[in-house]
C-alpha cells in the first residue's frame, strides 16, 4: 500500500515538472520530421512514464509510421499505374487555365 503511494506521488510529481499532454503530442508528432534535442527527448520520456494516454499515442503514431514506410513502395507503384493521359492532363491545364 505504501509503495503505491509512493509511486503515484512520484507520478504526480513528474506530471508537474513536465509539459502538458498537448505540448507533449505536438513533440512527438515533431519527432517524425525533425531530430529533437535531449531535453525535448527527455520531457517526453518523462512524461510518458506517467502518462497513459501519450504513451498510448506515441505507440500509436509509431505503428503508423511503421506501415507508411512499410507500404511506401507500394503505394508509388500504385500512383504510377493510375496516372492520368496526357490528352487528359491537357485538358485539365486549359480548364485550369481559363478559370484564371
């Protein structure tokens, strides 16, 4: 009984000291597209050890990043076998053109 007061007053505690859960997220959806410095490894470390619900969307985002990379390939190829005609494409350009 003790330990768990002990454990969820250290819980509390690094919830203070570290940023809010939107600061949080919007730091690990930034960790996609740049390198982070330590300290902002840190505070997300931190507060992913008390926090349920980032540690869960930083799981979460991960799988979808690990599919997106996994698929990529896949989903070029894709893209290149429905590619539009050039007859089309011109069309498109003179529409475009005379809507301006």
């Amino acid at each position: 009984m003790m330990l768990k007061k002990i454990n969820m007053l250290l819980m509390k505690m690094m919830a203070m000291m570290t940023p809010s859960c939107d600061v949080i997220t919007r730091r690990i959806s930034e960790s996609y597209d740049r390198k982070l410095a330590f300290r902002e490894r840190l505070s997300i470390r931190i507060h992913t050890l008390g926090c349920v619900l980032c540690e869960r969307y930083r799981r979460q985002l991960m799988a979808l990043h690990r599919m997106l990379q996994k698929y990529s390939g896949e989903i070029d190829a894709l893209a290149e076998d429905v590619a539009l005609p050039q007859e089309t494409k011109e069309r498109l350009k003179k529409k475009l053109h005379e809507s301006s």
